[in-house]
C-alpha cells in the first residue's frame, strides 16, 4: 500500500484512494494521462503577406457591396419617388444638349429633385450596355410631363423619345408650290424640300408630327399616304366612269375642289362635271383659266378677266375638251371620294346663289334663270361693299378720295363675276355655258 506523507516533493495521492486524513484530502490528485493517439494542439503561426492581401480584399470587397447595395437601394427610391412638378407641363430637351446639362436644367425648372440622382441613373444605364443592358440615350424632342412625375419615369419617356406631337394641318385646294412655301415657314419643322413635288400628289389633312421633323419627310409622309389612299379609294369607285385611270380622277378632283363652295356637296359638283365628260362638253371651269396662267404661284382669289376666258393654255378647260393634263391642285380626300362615287344626277350646270352654295341645273332654261338671279344677288353684294369702302374712306377722310378708291375697289369684283359666271348662251347655242365660279370656303 502506497504510504506517501502530506507535503513531500513530488507526490500525489491516486485517484481512487481515499484520505487517510483531512490534511491529505486537501492534497491535488494526479492528473489523468493523456489517451493514446491523441495529437498536442500546434501553435498558431502569424498569418503571411498573401494571406493578408487575400483578407483585406474580401472585407473591403464585403465592405463595397454593403455601402454600394445601401446606395442602390437609397437611388431606385430617390428616382421612383414622386417629383416636384406641380402640373403637367412641356419640356423641350434641346439637339446636343450633354446629361449633365439637361439634368441640371429640369433640376432648376423644378421636374426632378436631384441632378445628382438623374446623372447617376443615367451612367448606371449606360455602364449597364457593357453586360448586355439596354444603355438609355437621351432624345431631343418636345416632352410633355405630368404632375409629380418621377426621376425615372423622366429618364425613360427622354430615353424613348416619345415626344408630343404638334398638328400641322395642309387645307385642300392648294397647290404643291403653295404646300412647299408653307412648310417652308413653319418654325416646328427642320431642313430644307429638295424640289417641289409634281401638282397632285400630297394629300392634304392634319398630320400629326414631332416637332423638328424634317421638311422634306413630311412632304413625303404626304405622298405615301395619298398613294395609300388613292389605292383604296379606286378600288371603291362606281362602274362605268369616263375616267381611265387614278391620275385622271386626281385630275377631275382638283377641279372639283376648287370648285365646291361651302356649302356644297362635293359629290354633286363631281357629278356636273362627270355628266360634261361622259356628253363630250367642255368643263369650262374657271379656276383652270387660272391655273394655266400662273401655274403652281396662283392666286386663287385673283379675279379672272374677259381677255383671259379665251386664251390657249395647257390648262384652259374653255378652249380644251376633256380634263387638263395634270391636276391645277392638290385635293381632299372628300373631293377624291365624290369623283369617285359621284352623285346620280342629270346636272350639266350650276351658279352660284349668294350663301356658299350652288343651284343646279339639267336644262339650258334652268339654268339661266338661276344665272339671273346670281347677277342680282351680285349686284347687291357689290353695292354693299362699295358703301362700306365709301364709309370707311369717308370716317379716315378724304370724302372724294374715298369715291375713287370704292369705285376701283368694286371693279375686280364685278370683272370675276363677268368672267366667272359668263354670259348665259341662248338655247341653241353652240358652246353650252360654263359652270359658274362661286365663293370659296
């Protein structure tokens, strides 16, 4: 039995015996040995230069994805929230004009919050075209905005370019030259026409474009739809009509149109001149006088002399049988759709009756009595204007200067009625009278 004395160097009590004494109970037991097999924990070495490169990356690498996620998600609430604007308004983003400069100029006309927000989309999106993205390209254009629109919603609607359309409206009855010189001096379009186009082949109407569009693509925006059109319209039109081809019904339509007072329907007038063609009368329309006289330039309200009825033009339907050969201008699709499908009349005449619209007539006897009382309303209408010129003169002065000038003002009214209405040919007659030029819309 092992007897070891409290105290003495180097010894300890077994495990599992019991204390002879309290002093001994006091003393430590030995410690267990240490299990077979088992390893001693190394020591931790100090991390090398590679490992401390590869350390610092990843947390500074953990430390920009935090920072750059709370900055993506503080922008996308910054451009989805609602903007300053507070009515809807339109912005005009200028041709050349960089990011920077237009954010900088919605910022001080109060659409967007932050100039800072907009540009940092604007590169993030075009950072993004790198990896496939779709990068956003600001457009110059007319924008219309709406009430507390957002930052991005603005960067997209530029980025799309879905600018406002203005209305650009070409009447009926113009000539192209007279189209050219209007689209010329329209300041909401760019460039320049490259010639005039042939007489007849713009359609007239209201055309809906982005502001600064080029001229030129909108005088052949014209000619296609028309083209559209006229494929449509022919292909509706009634049997048996003595026109050959489209051209000759554009020809017949620009007649047409000038001819149709305010008041008319176009279809009845067509159906006058349709009637002429399929007898084999002349047309005898005024307006070709015209025409074949100043062309493209025209002045369509000029009155038309006695001397000019019976000069020889290419245009002149007095001195000519069947249609001109080209139209004298552009016509609606109104006055396209009467020629094609006129009204089924037996009416070879008609005369102005004073209120925009036509009498007409079948018969030579109807219709000099309706020329009769057009010369009536005529004469009344220039009495009126001739003491309303007087008056006027008279008010500013120079009562016998006044006389003179209300004389020479009712002059060229009384020679385009002369010459428009002509004189009513007597039955029997060879050359059937003309139909009779009214007022114009």
């Amino acid at each position: 039995m092992l007897n070891m004395r409290p105290g003495s160097e180097g010894t300890t009590r077994p495990p599992g015996l019991m204390p002879r004494s309290p002093a001994e109970a006091l003393e430590p037991t030995r410690a267990p040995s240490r299990p077979k097999g088992s390893r001693t924990r190394r020591e931790v070495k100090r991390l090398g230069p590679t490992l401390r490169f590869v350390n610092a990356l990843l947390t500074f690498s953990f430390l920009a994805l935090a920072v750059g996620a709370g900055a993506v998600f503080w922008v996308s609430s910054e451009l989805d929230e609602a903007g300053p604007l507070q009515e809807t308004r339109t912005v005009v983003i200028r041709r050349g004009e960089a990011s920077r400069e237009i954010a900088e100029r919605l910022e001080r006309e109060g659409v967007i919050s932050s100039q800072h927000v907009f540009v940092a989309y604007y590169l993030a999106r075009q950072l993004s075209g790198w990896f496939g993205g779709r990068p956003l390209q600001l457009k110059a254009g007319d924008y219309e905005l709406k009430a507390a629109i957002s930052m991005r919603e603005v960067a997209e609607l530029i980025g799309e370019g879905k600018v406002v359309l203005f209305r650009l409206t070409i009447p009926e009855g113009l000539t192209s030259h007279q189209i050219v010189e209007r689209a010329r001096a329209d300041p909401g379009l760019a460039g320049d026409i490259e010639t005039v186009p042939k007489e007849g082949t713009l359609l007239p109407d209201t055309y809906r474009v982005p502001r600064g569009s080029s001229r030129q693509a909108v005088i052949e925006m014209m000619q296609s739809e028309r083209a559209r059109f006229l494929q449509t319209a022919w292909a509706g039109r009634q049997p048996d009509l003595p026109l050959q081809s489209i051209e000759e019904a554009v020809i017949l339509a620009s007649i047409v149109e000038r001819e149709t007072g305010r008041n008319d329907k176009y279809a009845d007038i067509a159906s006058v001149f349709i009637n002429r063609l399929r007898r084999g009368m002349p047309l005898q329309s005024d307006p070709t006088i015209l025409y074949g006289l100043f062309g493209g330039q025209v002045n369509w309200g000029r009155p038309i002399y006695r001397s000019e009825i019976s000069q020889k033009t290419d245009h002149n339907t007095y001195q000519m049988k069947g249609l001109p050969p080209t139209p004298i201008c552009n016509p609606g699709r109104a006055a396209i759709q009467a020629v094609l499908n006129p009204s089924k009349t037996d009416y070879i005449y008609f005369v102005a009756s004073g209120n925009g619209a036509s009498v007409f007539s079948a018969t030579l006897e109807e219709h000099n009595v309706a020329v009769a009382n057009w010369r009536r309303v005529e004469k009344e209408i220039r009495a009126k204007q001739a003491e309303a010129a007087k008056e006027q003169l008279k008010s500013a002065g120079g009562a016998d200067q006044a006389g003179q000038e209300a004389a020479a003002a009712v002059q060229p009214a009384a020679a385009a009625t002369t010459a428009g209405a002509g004189p009513a040919a007597a039955p029997g007659a060879d050359v059937p009278p003309l139909p009779v030029r009214k007022p114009k819309r």
